[in-house]
C-alpha cells in the first residue's frame, strides 16, 4: 500500500473514530447536552483535531445521519436482492416492515433523520458533504419504492392507475407520519389520545400497512390474498 493510499484510510478511520465517539456522547445525553469537548473526550483526541475532521457539532451529526442512511438502505437492497422471490405489493409491504423495523431498533437515527429535515439553512446544507449524501440516500431510498411500485403494475398486483413516483411520495409520507408516533411511544413519549383509545401501535402499523396494501392492490392480487401480511415471506424465510 502506497504512503498516499495509507493516509487516506488513517484519515477514514480517524473519522470513524470521531463519529463512534459522537453517537456514545450525543445518543446518551442528546444534540443540544452533547459538547464537542466530550466528543473529543471521548474519541481520545484533542478539541483541535476533532474540528479538523467537522467544523461544528451540525455537521457531526449529518456525519451520523448519513450512517444511518446508510444502515437503512443496505437493508432495503437486501429486499431487492430477493425480488425475484416476491411480487411488488409484497415487496411494498417488506419495505414498510422492514422501515418500522428499523425505526424500533435504531430508532437514536431515526432522530437524526428528523433533525437533518428540520434544517432550514440551505447554503449549510449545500455546502455540508455529509447533508448532500443523506439527500442522495433518501432520494435512493424512495427510488426502491418506486421500483417496488412499478414491479408491482408490471405483474399485476398493483392497480396501474396510480403514477408510481406520486404514489411513492404518498406511501412515504404516510408512512413517516406512523413512524414518527412509534418512535415517540418508544422513547417515552406520553401520547395521551393514543393511551385513552386503547391503541396497541404494533396494531396501528399493520393496519396501515394492510390499508395500503389493499388500496393500491388489484382486484386479482386480493383475491389472492397477496395483501394479507401473514402470507408475504419475510427475509429470513
């Protein structure tokens, strides 16, 4: 290996280092608590050396936003590594699963994604590496559904009424919004409504993803029973 080759892969790993410190430090106290003199701390590094890899605690946490985006859409390729197996309103259907999912186990990045969209400061963003990387994995992460989508109307299993990418805009934002509130719960979030209904969210998210299902369907893949949750393969099988 090449002096040059070397130093990039210290200089990557280094990096790596700062944003493992920063998910210790940020994940166990929270964005605003969180210093960048305990990130450094943490990472065993001086302040100076840490603000030589990111400029401002911002910029840190798209690093660990992008991670995440990253986390998330090697697992949706893995579904589309089996399409093959699955028509296209299973593989919407793994894709809503498999994001719920995802929600529940790293649900400290699912945080990071809500703040990376509440950032208002365009020229930040334009000029943030990492911010412009979590819009190419969120434009990427659509593009599976859309995919999925049109699978779907070209086997028949999903009504080709609908124009995929809006119907993918639709699934998706939706499916954001039930996310959000399965996230709040799981963090403690007192939802008073939700307690006083009686709402099991497990109950909530399947019929979202039954209602969906059933909604953009064929009439044959009903019959079927392709939108029945029970019957759609999991990756494991």
């Amino acid at each position: 290996m090449g002096t040059e080759d070397r130093k990039k892969r210290e200089k990557e790993q280094r990096r790596n280092q700062i944003i493992d410190a920063a998910e210790t430090i940020i994940f166990s106290k929270g964005l605003e608590q969180a210093t960048m003199d305990e990130i450094a701390e943490e990472a065993e590094l001086s302040k100076g050396t840490l603000y030589l890899y990111f400029k401002n605690k911002t910029e840190l946490y798209l690093a660990i936003t992008k991670r995440g985006s990253t986390i998330l859409n090697n697992q949706f390729s893995k579904i589309f590594a089996t399409s093959h197996k699955h028509s296209g309103i299973e593989l919407i259907r793994m894709i809503g699963q498999l994001y719920l999912d995802f929600v529940r186990e790293h649900s400290n990045y699912f945080k990071a994604f809500i703040y990376y969209e509440s950032l208002s400061n365009v020229e930040e963003l334009e000029e943030s590496e990492f911010a412009q990387t979590c819009e190419e994995h969120r434009e990427e992460a659509l593009n599976y559904m859309i995919r999925a989508l049109q699978i779907g109307m070209q086997d028949g299993t999903i009504d080709d009424k609908y124009d995929p990418k809006e119907l993918a805009l639709v699934i998706w934002a939706s499916t954001r919004g039930i996310t959000t509130v399965t996230h709040m719960r799981s963090i403690g979030h007192h939802l008073e409504m939700i307690d006083e209904m009686e709402i099991s969210i497990d109950s909530l998210f399947e019929n979202f993803l039954d209602l969906v299902g059933t909604g953009i369907a064929t009439e044959e893949a009903r019959k079927k029973g392709l939108t029945d949750s029970h019957k759609i393969e999991t990756l494991e099988d």
